[in-house]
C-alpha cells in the first residue's frame, strides 16, 4: 500500500510525459501527412504546368515556322511562275498568300502574354507584307507580259532583301522563346527541387515523430505494465485485508441493493454470498423494512465524499433468524460506476456482554462499597458530633483523622463511578426548574465547615434579580461543590473563595475566585483531562485524584453549559460555569397557599397582604364562612376573634367535623383569642396575638402549612443493612420515630399495623427490589412520600417513582434528614 502511494505520484508524471509525446505525434502526423501530400500534388502540378509551357512554346514555335514555311512556299511559287510562266506554279503561292493572315492572327493570340514577341512579330508581320506585296508585284507585270520588268525586280535582291529582314524578324521570335521556355524550364526545375528537399524534410519530421511516438508507447506499455504489477499487487493486498477483515463490509448501489461482501459477512450472517448479492440490504436487519427505505435512508444520511460516515447501532438477524447487536459505519464513495456506499459491520454482541458486566461490577462495587462507607463516616460523623457523650480530645482527634479518610474514600470511589458513568453515557439526569441563587447559597452552606477547616472565608455575590436554569439538583450541587473545594484546598489560610452568579438573557455565569497560586500555563490544556493535576505533590498535600475537574466539565455540557477559566501565577483562579437561562414561562412560581380568612378584617391590610402571596378567599358571616367549608379544602383557616365570640368558636369545631376540611390547619388572632375559646382551644394550632405584623402573616400561615407544629413524624426506614439502619436512627432522633425494616417482609409486616409520615428506602434488599414495596405501600398507606436512600445511582427508569433520590457515600447524613423533614412537612400539611 504505501509503496504504491510513492511510486504513484512518479510514475503518473512520467506516464504523462510519454503520453503527451504520443499524442504530439498523433496530431502532427496526419498534418505532415497532408503537407507531403499537398507538396506532392504541387510538384505534380508543376510539372503539368511546365508541360503545358513546352507545349504552348512548341506551338509558337511551329507557328513561326509556319510562317517562314509559308513565304518560302509564296517565293517558290512565284519564282516557277516567273520562269516557266505556268499558271500552276501559283499553286503554293495562292495557299501560302491565303494562310498567313490566319497564321498571323494566331500568332498575336499566341504571344499575347509576351509584350517582347509582339513587338517582334510586329516586325516579321510589316515585313511580311511588304515580301508579299514585292510577290505581288512580279507576279503582276509577268502577267501583263512584261517578263524582262518582273525579272529585272525579281534580280534587283529586294525579294531577298525582305526575305532575310523576315527571316531575321522571325529568328528573333524563335530566340526569345527558346530563352521564354529555358527561363519557365529553370523555374520549374527550382520548384521541383524545394519540393522534393521540402518533403524529405516532412518526411524526415513524420519518422522522428512517428520513432519517438513508438518509444513513447514503449516506455508507455512499460510503465503501464509496472503499473498494473503494482496494482494487482495492491488488489492483492486489499483483497487479503478485505477477507482477512472480521468485520463485515458491503458494497450497496444507491438503492440499497448488495453488490459485494466479504468472507466475514458471509460468516456474521451465515448466508451464501449468491444470496446476498443482489439483494435489498434490508434482509440483514432484524425487522427487514420495506424494500426501498434502505435507499431513503442512504439519502436521508446526506453523506459526502472524502468525509467521515455515519455510525449506527442496529440490531442485525443471521440467517437461522438468531439477532445480534451491530455497530454499523456507512461511507459514501466514488466508484467508475458511480456513487456507492461502503458499510462496515461490526458485531458488538461481545462488547454489549462486557458492558453488562462492566455494569453488573459497577453495580456491584457502588452497593458492597457504598453501604459500608456510609456506616463508617456517619458513624464517625455521629461520633465527632458528640452523639456518643463527651470525648476526649485525644479520641476526638483520631476520630476527626478517620472521619475525614473516610470521606476522603467515599469522594474517590464516587468520582470513578462518576466518570464511568459518564463515559458509558449512563449518569442520568433529573432535571427541573432550579433557581440559581438558592441552590448556590445551599452549596455555600454545605462547604461551610469544610472551609473553616481550611480557615477561608467564604462569600456569595447574590444578584439582585432572580436566575432560574433547567437542571438536575444533585449534579448541578456536585459542580459547585467540586469548584468550591478546590478553590477551599488551593486557598492560602486567612484567604477568601468567593461566589459570584451574574444572571444573563440567555445564559448564567456562576465565577468560583480562589487566591491561591494559580495555575501553571503549561497545564491550561490539560486542566479538564482526567488524573491531571499540576503538581504531584498537590495530590498529597490537597488529597483527591484529578477527576474532579474532568468530571464537573462533562457534568456541565451535559447540562447544556461550559465551563471556562483565567488563572495567573500568584494571583488566583476564576471557574466559570455558563448554563442556558429559562425563559419566564419556565422559571418556578411561587406555590399559593389556598386560605380561608373568616371574620370582619376581610377588607384590611391583613387582607391585602395575604393576597400578594395566598389565595384568600373571605368569609364575614357563619352561613358563608360554612358554604366555603363545604366547597373543598382549604390549606389554612385564619379565624379572627370579635365581640361574636359565640360564633367564631362554631367555625373553628365546623372545621374540624368538615369532611373536606378536618385536618386543615387553623390559626386564631384577636382580642384576648385563647380566652374567647376556653371550651377547646387544641383545636386551634396557632394563635396570632394583636398587633400583626402583616408582612410577616403570610409566613407563619406558610409555616404552620408545612406541619411546623412540633409533632414528631413516624419515619419508615427499609434497608437490609443494620449498620445503616442504626446511624439513620440516631441521626435522625431529634426529628422522627424511626421504625427500621431489614427486609421486605419486614416492611410489608410494618406497613399492614403502623401509618408513616414518609418513607426511606434502599433498593437492593436482600428479599427482593426495594420498588416491589410500592404497591403494598400505596394500598394500604395511600399517598406517602418516599425518599431512596441507596448506593445505585439514579436513573430515568425508577427516579420517577420517588419523591427524592439520594445515592448512599454521596449525600451527607444531614442532608438526608433534611429532605426527609421537608417531605413531612409537606405531608402533614395535606393531611
């Protein structure tokens, strides 16, 4: 492969260079071809025309001649006649006297092309006149009888005087066509020899043309050849990879139909390759879609040329029907018969397999290791509270160093399952409408001890305005914890972290500053990565593995943000996190409290207060204040005491004999109010003294809402661990009763002879699932709030069911009593 990538690039040069000469000779040969030819035709029509030219002069000549033959012929015929006086001797010189007038006008024809010839035959013509009319003379006395006269003309030489000016007239003429024709012989004979040098030369270019033209085709064919060695090589070599190759590769036509596969498909699927070829792709799928939505979804994928595919998980079917999961990467590819597509096969059934276990160890790990770690740290955390009486400071400060490794464990083996998580794309997120600022002063509050420890101050910047996001509490606290702890670590003693949330249009921005050392320029790309710190020694010194970080930015694009920073040496590190901002319509609301307010203050201050936060619905006079009772339930009763005493002690015992209203809670205010219900005041749980302070009613109404009435809820705890069971119990002494449950059947027993405020539950028990209670729990307890506390994680498929999920090694214990405090609360203000 690679040696034809090399050679490739010369020999295609190379290949070009012969084939251009090739073609030069292609194209210059019929062009010297027709040259020689034209020159042919030129020589040939040279000759013709000189031919011509011979011919032409021969004919002057002859008429020349013709001429000087003709007065020879007049003078021998006047002379026989001269002697003899016979009449028939005039013979010749009647015919002569009668062809020369035609031999002369031919004669001018002839030579009228030669200014030289005419002026010549202009001579020979008058002397031919005048040799006639001297004929014509001697002939004419003869015939009159005077012989001696036409004798004596005839010795006087004038006849032979003409005769030779005729003579030498027409000598001339025949010289200057002698010299016309040498001069048209030479020219011709010039012509002849340029053509002839010329077509050896055209002859001499078509041979060299035609010699090089041939070598180039032989270095051609020899180029080709290596060529075409090395590509059957190369064809040889893919051919080997493609059938070597476990992976299954198709070739697919733009309408989804098979043209090729290789051995491995043939094995994956179990079919012969006759019956793959040909075929819609669609038979390879598990539920085979209808012939030609291959073809749609090939288009539908808009894949270019020379650009990464698409991958696919598709459940494959084999010919024995047997399905398999698939990872399937389609390729878009120029082929010499056009578009096709390259698809590449893999069968994942071993690595799903892998991945069951990798998440059966993983389960496994968060419940064996989790459990047993929240017993510890709780129980140390229970311990260093003084749960266990007073302790020595040298005890305390070795349960201190435990407690704080013991953390330390629990937030390591956490950040591995995170990133697992994470990178298995398995971490669910519950997300809803959170406001900012008070999840962040939440965060703040849980950091604070660990801050004192580190003794840094910690600060928040509140906005004035509210920010809301859309997010999963948990994980959006496990951000800011992360962030605040490495800011805590990083921070010098007497130094401050601050917290700034700068609310935005379409995105938040959270800022941790630290004042620590900053961090190093040679770590600002590698700061996110996993395992990265910037010093070893951190690691020792800070404790913790490196994965915070990385995981806080995955946790942060999940959510929909990023994450960000500016870090100089000796001057602190700024974290910013940005999260998309809810619109109004999705930011919480305020909950509104419905309250009944019976008695004449309907149209006080104490009314317009409440109204601003509470649906207030007024009532002046018992037959009112009965017909609102009846109407449905109300989540409080504010009864003022009058002069109508009487009256008002008749509304508070209808309200608890009212069907809708008898567990409502009721809130006295007025003149001397505990004295006026001296019949039962239990039935009354708050009383407001005059003078209100009315900014302040709505939140005591609120309070007494959320079941603030100092009653200790009945708390269901089901777990199979008794470590966990006992730490819960203790933690959570001074808020709840806590019955404790090691198994189901246990749970189902406590369920069927006690009514519980809320219930804490763990979801692997050692019966059976924690979630195969709820039925049970729903049919005899009705709507009770459930809180899981497990060591499995969250997800989409069970987090729905329950009120609150917190992950055991995760939440602190404190955290766990508060949710459950919070849960009822809000039960006992329903009920």
């Amino acid at each position: 492969m690679s040696t034809l990538a090399q050679t490739q690039p010369q020999s295609a040069g190379t290949d070009a260079r012969w084939r251009r000469t090739v073609w030069l000779a292609i194209l210059c040969a019929p062009i010297i071809i027709a040259a020689i030819a034209l020159l042919v035709y030129q020589q040939t029509a040279s000759a013709d025309r000189l031919r011509a030219a011979v011919s032409a002069s021969q004919e002057r000549r002859a008429l020349v001649l013709s001429v000087l033959s003709a007065h020879q012929d007049l003078e021998t015929g006047q002379r026989g006649y001269l002697i003899t006086g016979r009449e028939d001797f005039l013979d010749p010189y009647h015919a002569s006297m009668a062809d020369l007038e035609a031999i002369l006008s031919r004669m001018k024809h002839a030579f009228a092309s030669q200014p030289e010839q005419l002026r010549l035959l202009a001579l020979a013509e008058q002397a031919s006149r005048e040799k006639r009319k001297f004929s014509e003379g001697t002939v004419a006395l003869h015939r009159a009888g005077d012989a001696v006269a036409a004798r004596e003309l005839v010795l006087s030489g004038r006849g032979k005087y003409l005769m030779d000016g005729l003579r030498g007239a027409l000598g001339a003429m025949l010289e200057a066509e002698e010299r016309h024709l040498g001069r048209i012989s030479r020219q011709a004979t010039d012509a002849t020899t340029a053509l002839r040098w010329l077509t050896l030369g055209l002859l001499g270019g078509l041979l060299f043309l035609l010699t090089a033209a041939a070598i180039a085709l032989g270095r051609m064919l020899e180029q080709r050849q290596r060529m075409l060695a090395t590509l059957e090589d190369t064809s040889q070599r893919r051919a080997a990879i493609l059938n070597s190759a476990m992976d299954a590769i198709l070739i697919l036509n733009p309408s989804g139909t098979i043209e090729s596969v290789n051995p491995a498909a043939v094995r994956m699927y179990g079919y012969d390759e006759d019956e793959l070829l040909s075929r819609d792709a669609g038979m390879l799928f598990a539920e085979p879609p209808p012939i030609g939505r291959v073809a749609q979804l090939l288009r539908e994928l808009n894949l270019m040329e020379s650009e990464p595919g698409s991958l696919r998980e598709i459940v494959g079917r084999r010919k024995s029907g047997e399905t398999f999961p698939t990872d399937v990467a389609i390729t878009r590819a120029p082929f010499a018969e056009g578009l096709r597509y390259v698809v590449v096969i893999r069968d994942i059934t071993e690595r799903k397999r892998i991945e069951t276990m990798k998440a059966e160890f993983v389960s496994t790990v968060s419940h064996e290791l989790r459990t047993p770690l929240t017993s510890i740290a709780g129980s140390l955390g229970l311990l260093a509270g003084g749960a266990a009486g007073e302790l020595s400071d040298k005890v305390k400060r070795l349960i201190t160093i435990a407690h704080s490794n013991a953390d330390r464990l629990v937030r390591l083996i956490n950040d591995i399952l995170d990133v697992e998580k994470l990178e298995s794309g398995k971490m669910s997120f519950d997300n809803r409408p959170i406001d900012l600022t008070s999840a962040l002063q939440q965060a703040l509050d849980e950091n604070a001890g660990f801050a004192r420890s580190y003794n840094v101050d910690l600060r928040f910047d509140r906005p004035e305005v509210a920010a809301h996001v859309l997010a999963d509490s948990d994980r959006l606290a496990q951000v800011i914890a992360n962030l605040l702890s490495n800011a805590i670590k990083f921070s010098p003693a007497g130094g401050c972290v601050s917290l700034t949330l700068a609310p935005g249009r379409r995105r938040h921005r959270i800022t941790v500053s630290d004042q620590g050392p900053g961090i190093p320029e040679e770590f600002h790309t590698r700061i996110f990565e996993k395992f990265v710190q910037a010093d070893s020694s951190d690691a020792r010194a800070k404790g913790g593995t490196g994965l915070g970080l990385s995981i806080v930015r995955e946790i942060v694009e999940q959510l929909g943000g990023s994450i960000s920073f500016d870090s100089r040496p000796s001057e602190g590190t700024q974290f910013h996190v940005h999260l998309p901002a809810l619109v109004e319509e999705e930011t919480v609301e305020r909950v509104r409290h419905s309250v009944l307010l019976c008695g004449p203050s309907t149209a006080s201050p104490l009314l317009a207060a409440l109204d601003a936060t509470h649906d207030v619905h007024t009532a002046q006079t018992l037959p009112t204040a009965y017909q609102m009772l009846d109407s449905g339930p109300f989540d409080a009763v504010l009864v003022e005491f009058g002069s109508h005493a009487g009256d008002v002690a008749q509304i508070v015992r209808y309200v608890r004999r009212s069907t809708c209203n008898e567990t409502t809670p009721i809130l006295a205010f007025g003149e001397d109010a505990e004295g006026q219900l001296v019949t039962d005041p239990a039935l009354v749980v708050d009383w407001l003294h005059k003078p209100l302070e009315v900014d302040t009613i709505g939140q005591r109404i609120d309070q007494t809402i959320q079941g603030d009435n100092g009653a200790r809820p009945v708390i269901l705890h089901v777990d199979d661990d008794p470590d966990i069971l006992r730490v819960v119990a203790a933690a959570m002494s001074d808020k709840a009763q806590v019955v404790s449950a090691k198994s189901l059947a246990q749970a189902r027993s406590a369920i069927d002879q006690e009514r519980f405020d809320a219930v804490i539950l763990d979801l692997t028990l050692s019966d059976g699932r924690g979630p195969e209670l709820l039925a049970h729990l729903r049919e005899k307890q009705g709507s009770v709030p459930i809180v899981v506390f497990s060591a499995e994680d969250a997800d989409g498929a069970n987090a729905g069911q329950f009120e609150d999920f917190l992950t055991k090694a995760k939440t602190p214990l404190r955290r766990l009593v508060d949710v459950v405090e919070r849960h009822t609360k809000r039960q006992g203000a329903h009920e």
